[in-house]
C-alpha cells in the first residue's frame, strides 16, 4: 500500500479512489488497530509524512513515507484536520502530501481523523458508548439512509457487506460482549459490542455466509437471528430477529431460532402474545406448563408432534420409548386430544408454538 495515493489518483476514477481508501481506513477500525499503527498507516498509504498531535502534547506520532519516525511537531504547510471524541478536542491529524490531487489528499486526512477519533474513543473507555450510539442509530429506520451507511462505516462495517442482528435474552451484558468478541476474533469476522434494552442484548455480525448459528448454543440464553440484509438496512434484520426470538422457549427449547430457517413458522411468529393467549388449547398448556410434571410431559409432546415417531421423539429427550408413551398418554387424557391422529398433532404442534410466542413477553 506504500505511496498508494500517487498511484491511484492516476489510474482510478475519482469514485473508484474514494472507494479505495475509505476501504482501506474501514480494514485498519475494523482490524482494531492502535493509532500509531494508523499514522504510520497512513503516511505509507500517501507516500509522504502523517501526523497526529495530541492536544495535550501526549501520545502523538509521526511518520514518514516508509514507516520511520519522522518527529512530533506538525511541519509548516501541512494538511490538518481536528479529531474529536466524546469529550470533546482531542488533537490534530495532519498530512504533508507531496500530490497535486488536493481532493483525494483531503480524503485520506477526512478518513484518517475519523478513524483516529474511533480508536482514541476506544482506548479512553469512551470508545464502547460511541459504538453503542451508532449501532442504535444504524438499526433505528427513521434515520436516512446517507446516515445509516455512516454509522455502519463508524462500526467497521463496510457499505457492500451483509449483516445479520443477533437478539438475545436471559444473558449477561458481560457475558454476551466477551462471547462475540472471542468469538468474533477467532472466526475473523466483525461484530458490535451489544447494546442492552430491558434485559434484551441486540449486536450486529457481519454475515459472509461462512457461520452457523449453532455458535450461540454454549453462550446460555435465548437467541433469535435476523435474516441477512444490507448494512444499512440492519433494523430489517433486528425486525426479523426479534420476531425469530418469540419461537424460542426457556422451558421448550429451541434456544437458537434462526429466521432464515423457520419457513411458514415466520407468520406464526407474526402473531402477538396477547393474541396468542386467545387460544383455548394455548391457555391450557400455559397452565399445565406450571404444573409439577407439566413442562416433561409438554416437552414429550412437542418432540412426538415434530418427529411424529415414538422411538425418534424418545432418542431426542433421551428418554426409554416407554417411559415417553406414558408421558404422552397422560398430557393426552389432561388435554382432551387424542396425539395419535395425525391432524390432532399438527393442530397440537401449532398451539405449542403459539405458546412460545405467549411467552415472549
């Protein structure tokens, strides 16, 4: 990438150029790289010496064209642009471009005190409530779309990626922020930090087709996963998720419910708790739910009704095929149904997830 700009503000539109170097400031955030290396980044990038100088005559850096360290003072006729994080002034980025392409120079200082602030807000703690800030911004579909596409570039999200929103509850903020992270670096993907409203966690993962929710089965809790959208159409995705999340059950399972996966069961899902408590047969599971051996014999029912063998439900509950019957044949005589007729099952199938979406809450 050395003295990249030279080179580009030659062969490329100017479209392409801007494309180039936003990608390239987009990987050093998303790579979460420290400032020096960011600096230094950037007077390779330019082929010509990048500062920045801290307003408090701390933590400043410069360098030259090939990495060397190049002094601290910000040299007469540079380029300069103030960087700003949440508390306020922080320093100044400069450049000392050696290109008549005064556009794309300014472009590279833009991007680079932009990603400069993002990192700073990293290493001073105020890093995470920015993140936050953007990621709701992001997901909220009133804010236009020229906005959207910037919060998801203050992210480290790039504008052509897919993105999934994970949902998730009965989790700890700690334990689901250090979950992605560990994650998320192993895997070599990006992901938010989670923001927490009334117990439910939300963060965002870049989707490149290559994970598999089944990720999210050892983290504890309830998940629901959006469909993959656009970056900056994610609140579609949040919407999916949280809908995904209403066929999830702490007493029924599944633990993980992935939109992509439900089929027809996204139109179920698309019922609310109240109505689904409408229901004579939902109303008589819920309360057999509280009852002592109510949530086995729910549980026996809900794995007969989907595997619709006896054997087959039994090795899923890991249960002896007789000891099932028996819970089978009671939950039969204390609903009134009779689980052998094939139409009764499906009518039972659908009522036990209208009974999770009940308790979504």
């Amino acid at each position: 990438m050395e003295g990249l700009l030279k080179r580009i503000s030659a062969e490329g539109s100017e479209a392409e150029n801007a494309l180039r170097v936003v990608a390239f400031f987009d990987e050093l955030v998303g790579h979460r790289s420290a400032l020096d290396a960011l600096v230094r980044s950037t007077a390779r990038l330019i082929g010509a010496p990048a500062g920045y100088e801290s307003q408090s005559g701390g933590s400043s850096w410069s360098f030259d064209s090939i990495g060397r360290p190049y002094g601290t003072a910000t040299p007469p006729g540079a380029r300069r642009k103030s960087v700003s994080v949440e508390r306020g002034f922080s320093g100044v980025a400069w450049i000392l471009p050696d290109t008549s392409n005064h556009a794309l120079a300014d472009l590279v200082l833009e991007r680079m005190a932009l990603s400069a602030a993002i990192v700073l807000g990293r290493d001073t703690g105020e890093g995470a409530h920015a993140e936050e800030t953007s990621l709701s911004r992001l997901l909220d579909s009133r804010n236009s779309v020229d906005d959207r596409r910037l919060d998801a570039q203050l992210l480290g999200f790039r504008s052509s990626w897919k993105v999934r929103v994970v949902v998730a509850s009965g989790v700890s903020e700690k334990g689901l922020a250090s979950n992605l992270t560990s994650w998320s670096r192993a895997a070599g993907l990006r992901a938010t930090t989670p923001i927490f409203d009334g117990g439910i966690g939300v963060a965002m993962i870049h989707d490149t087709g290559q994970w598999r929710t089944d990720v999210l089965a050892g983290w504890g809790g309830l998940f629901g996963v959006g469909a993959s959208e656009p970056v900056e159409d994610a609140y579609r995705s949040l919407d999916t998720a949280r809908l995904a999340l209403r066929l999830c059950s702490a007493d029924l399972g599944p633990a993980i419910a992935d939109y992509a996966l439900l089929g027809p069961l996204k139109y179920l899902a698309t019922v609310s708790p109240g109505e689904a408590m409408h229901d004579d047969t939902v109303r008589q599971l819920a309360s057999l739910l509280e009852s002592d051996s109510g949530r086995a014999e729910l549980l026996a029912l809900d794995a007969f009704c989907r595997n619709t063998s006896l054997r087959t439900a039994a090795a899923e509950l890991n249960l002896h095929h007789s000891s099932l019957a028996n819970r089978l044949e009671n939950v039969a005589r204390k609903l009134g149904r009779d689980v052998s007729n094939p139409n009764e099952r499906f009518s039972l199938a659908l009522s036990l997830q209208l009974l999770r979406v009940s308790r979504a809450g």
